[in-house]
C-alpha cells in the first residue's frame, strides 16, 4: 500500500487521487484482505495526516482519499476509525493555516459522518462542541461551508442515534445565531436544513 501513498505525494491531479481511491476500493473488495485494511491503509493514512512535516499536496490527497475510502469501505472494518479521523481531521486547525487543507478535512469528516452515524456515540459531545465552535470561530468562508455541511449532515444523519432532542434548543439557537452572522448563501443553505432537520424531529 506504500506506493498508493508515494503516488499521491508526486499529484496534485484531481482525476488522478480519484484513480488511487479506486484502486483502493478494487484492492479490498475483490480478494484483497481486508481485515488489514485498518493497519495497511488507514493507520499510514492517519499518520500523514498528523505529521507535522507532511507536506500540504500530500496531506491534501491522503485527506481526500481516506474520506472517500471510509465512505465505500467502512464496513469492511472490525471496529471502523471514526474516532481516529475525527481526531486526525479537526486537529489540523492548529497544525495548518492552509484553508484548502481545513475544508477538505471537514469535507472527508461529512463523509465518516454520513456513512457510519450509529459510531458517534464515542465522540458525540466532542464532535458537537467542536463543530459549534468552528461555526463560531472560522473566518474563512470556504471553511465554514464545509464545517456547516458537517453541522447540517450531523443533525440530518444522528436524530436516531444520539440525545439530540436534548440538545435541540442549543443546536436551533447555533442555526439561528448563524443566519444572523453571515451572509454567505452556502452557509445560510445548510443551517436552513439543519433547522429543517431540527423542526422535523419535533413533529
């Protein structure tokens, strides 16, 4: 699996991470033993990621790639790493400056949230502060749409499977306050269906 990550250091290609998280994919579900794919290709991908002196196009393309990777395969993992992305993806806000890092690991972490809603209950208070205080915090603008996608797709994907009900007037609130602190129309669009998703569960 060490060539897939000695590829995507040399590419900054779109078409050709694409190409990477395809053989990936083709890798694990036609023969190859995906009981290792946690120890062949997530903890190497985890590690990139959390080093400091990863270079950004190769942490850019592993973050684009392990999103993509966990949302295909994440059941072909005994115990799935969703804690571990998490960690490995918000931790970046004090490890990186670079805004298309920051909203490619809120855009990989919308995808471990999606597909694997019932495994957050391990980080569930964490997630939710967390996600809270970067809607509050982010000045970039191309960030914040992707922490309030996050935002949205937790609310939307979780009512089953978290205390959400008891977090409804502090999450309805964080919707309102948002629309009044921004006037960008991505960011507005997902806290219009966060409190959709929200007035939903209450009927």
């Amino acid at each position: 699996m060490n060539f897939v990550f000695q590829l995507a250091s040399t590419t900054q290609s779109g078409s050709i991470i694409a190409g990477l998280v395809a053989l990936v994919r083709f890798m694990y579900q036609n023969g190859g033993d995906f009981t290792k794919l946690i120890i062949e290709f997530f903890d190497p991908a985890i590690a990139i990621i959390s080093n400091q002196r990863t270079p950004s196009d190769l942490r850019l393309a592993v973050i684009i790639m392990t999103g993509k990777v966990f949302k295909t395969l994440w059941t072909r993992c005994a115990t799935p790493p969703t804690k571990e992305l998490f960690d490995a993806y918000t931790k970046l806000n004090v490890k990186t400056t670079d805004k298309s890092i920051r909203a490619a690991a809120y855009k990989a972490l919308k995808n471990v949230i999606k597909v694997n809603p019932s495994n957050l209950f391990q980080f569930h208070n964490d997630l939710i502060k967390h996600l809270i205080k970067q809607l509050k915090e982010e000045k970039s603008n191309a960030v914040k749409v992707q922490v309030a996608a996050c935002f949205n797709v937790f609310i939307q994907h979780t009512m089953n499977f978290t205390n959400m009900h008891n977090s409804f007037d502090l999450l309805f609130q964080v919707c309102l306050k948002g629309f009044e602190e921004t006037d960008d129309m991505d960011v507005h669009r997902n806290y219009v269906l966060a409190c959709s998703h929200l007035l939903n569960m209450r009927l």
